[in-house]
C-alpha cells in the first residue's frame, strides 16, 4: 500500500539529516547550515512534499506546556529526591495557570540534544527547563542561537552564557559547612560530591578548597554519579586512610544516609568519631538513625519560583537572573565535636 503523503521523516531519511534538521530547513528557522538547507529543500521538492497547513497552525500556537530532559541514570532517579521536590514545585504552579509539565528521559547528552532541538524545531513547548548545567555546556549555545524560545538554566550565572539563571549561593553553602565543621573542632574534612562535569559541582570544588585552605584543614574529595552504592564505596576509601576525616560531607542526601550504614558497618562511631553532613536536606535525613544534619534548601518553593519565571518569560516579560534565597544548615544528630 502506497503512502498518501509524504513527511518530515521521509525527507529526513532521504536526505540523511535528522528530522530536526529537516524541519529547521522546511520552516526557515536557524539552525542548520546553508548547505544543509539547500539540500533538504531539494529532497523535498524533489519527493513531492507538502506542508500540513494544520500542524503549521498548531505550531505557531501556544502548547501551555514547558519541557524538561531528565538525563539522570534510571537507578540514581528512582531513589534521589531533588529532582521529584522540583517537579512538585513545577507542576503545582504550572497546574495553578493552565499550563503542563512535559517530561522527556533522555539516555545521554547527545539524545538530550535531540529532544530539544526538536523542541525548538516545532514550537512542541512554550519554553524549557534545563537542569545540571555543565562547563562549555552546548545547550547554552544552542538556546542563544534560538532566543525565540524561552528558557531558564538552574546554575550560576557565571555559566548561563547569558541566559536567564536561578542559582543557588553554592559558595555561601560551601563555606557555611566548612566553618560548622571547624567550630566544631574537626582538623581533617573529606567530601563525596556530585560528578565534576557539572558547573554546580565545580563551583562548590572551588569554594571547598578555598575554605578548607583558609582555615588551615585538610581537605579530600571523591566525585561520583551521587548512588548510595557510590557513597558507601568513597566512605569506605575514605575511612580507610591511615588518617581518616572526621567529619564527611555528601553532595546529596541518599549518599548521606548510606554512608551511616557504612560507619556502622566498619565500627565509626557517628556522630563521636565521625561527622556526617548531607548537602541536601529530605525526609530521609529526618527518619534514618542518627538523624542527618543538611543544609535546607526548599526546593519545592524552587521548582514554584523556577515556573514563575520562565511564564513570565512566555508573557513576553524581561525576567532578570536571580540567586535563590540563602540556605540554613539544620542541625541533627549525625554531627557534632569529636569524643574527648
């Protein structure tokens, strides 16, 4: 059976090109090449294609919706309570207006490219959320070359390229748990951070060494991809230095929680002989024993404030960066000065 129609994917196949690409091409919109243009609108005309005067019209209007691409590991999304107090926040202020969270999951940078480029390619949301930027992150060059989407970055400004930003004080953070650590009289820290491609993890690398070099400490850390299994295994290295820290801080709260289970384990007495702090304040911190002590940072106001931006954006607004409001460290059971 012949196909009646010939589509965007057809020329895509034909012109070996991505279906983004084509549509870039098709709809007069930067993205692509000269030469690339010029080729796609060949193969179209060539094979017969036709725009769909009715997916045009849908194109140019309003989706009420905001993207966002989660390229976490499947395994450290289902256990990990950051991104699922952001949602919440999203979703209850989009909801409040009209509007819906459309979620993609992506295997890796590459396909999150993917989905946003074809996001901008056919207008699919009326803005994007992008999370966990990196150092010479892509994306930013991508959303600059396409300022008729609106997008808001969750990172430093530093490192927005120019983009609208909400940060967080990582600096501030940093140096809060440092001299917490201090005052209490620890000499030896170590940190079990996120991975270091990530702007938020190297800002708070930076703001460490400084502390911990200011104050005269001694300063180790591990990065890894923030899994329980990731923190048992640093806070197992770690305690097996001949002079192990006595205090560790966690870049999140699921390392945290299994790095009691891992003192415990080996004998460490928390909070007597060893300090453990979470980055990242949940109810797991609350309900696991000795209870965690974490900075407090309230990410479902986050997630509000992050879709109250980016409406205002769609509205047409000129929405200035920001910096989150400070976090308070919230004192728990699991630290503490060292036994005698």
């Amino acid at each position: 059976m012949l196909k009646s129609k010939v589509t965007i994917s057809d020329v895509a196949k034909a012109a070996g090109v991505s279906s983004s690409a084509v549509s870039y091409a098709l709809n007069d919109k930067p993205g692509v090449s000269a030469a690339t243009r010029d080729k796609v609108l060949k193969v179209a005309d060539k094979m017969g294609w036709r725009p769909n005067s009715a997916a045009k019209s849908l194109s140019d209007a309003s989706t009420r919706s905001i993207g966002l691409v989660l390229t976490y590991d499947t395994q450290v999304l289902s256990v990990e309570t950051y991104t699922m107090e952001l949602i919440s926040g999203l979703t209850a202020e989009l909801e409040a207006e009209g509007y819906s969270l459309l979620v993609r999951s992506a295997h890796s940078a590459r396909s999150e490219m993917d989905v946003l480029k074809e996001w901008i390619a056919t207008g699919a949301v009326d803005g994007v959320l992008l999370l966990n930027i990196e150092l010479g992150d892509p994306r930013v060059e991508l959303f600059s070359a396409h300022p008729e989407m609106p997008v808001l970055l969750l990172c430093d400004t530093s490192m927005s390229g120019g983009l609208t930003a909400l940060a967080d004080d990582e600096q501030g953070s940093a140096h809060l748990l440092v001299d917490y650590c201090h005052e209490l009289g620890h000499q030896r820290i170590a940190r079990v951070a996120g991975p270091e491609r990530f702007g938020h993890t190297f800002t708070r690398d930076n703001a460490f060494m400084e502390e911990t070099a200011e104050l005269d400490l001694q300063y180790s850390c591990f990065h890894t991809d923030y899994s329980p299994e990731e923190g048992r295994r640093c806070t197992e290295r770690l305690l097996s230095l001949p002079k192990p820290p006595t205090a560790i801080i966690y870049d999140n709260d699921v390392m945290a929680v299994a790095a009691l289970q891992t003192a415990a384990k080996l004998g460490v007495s928390v909070p007597d002989q060893l300090s453990i702090i979470s980055w990242d304040d949940s109810f797991l911190c609350n309900v696991s024993s000795p209870s965690v002590t974490a900075l407090s940072r309230n990410v479902v106001r986050r997630g509000h404030q992050s879709a109250r931006m980016l409406l205002d954006m769609i509205d047409g607004e000129d929405v200035e960066s920001m910096i989150d409001a400070p976090s308070e460290l919230v004192f728990r059971d699991s630290s503490g000065p060292l036994a005698g």
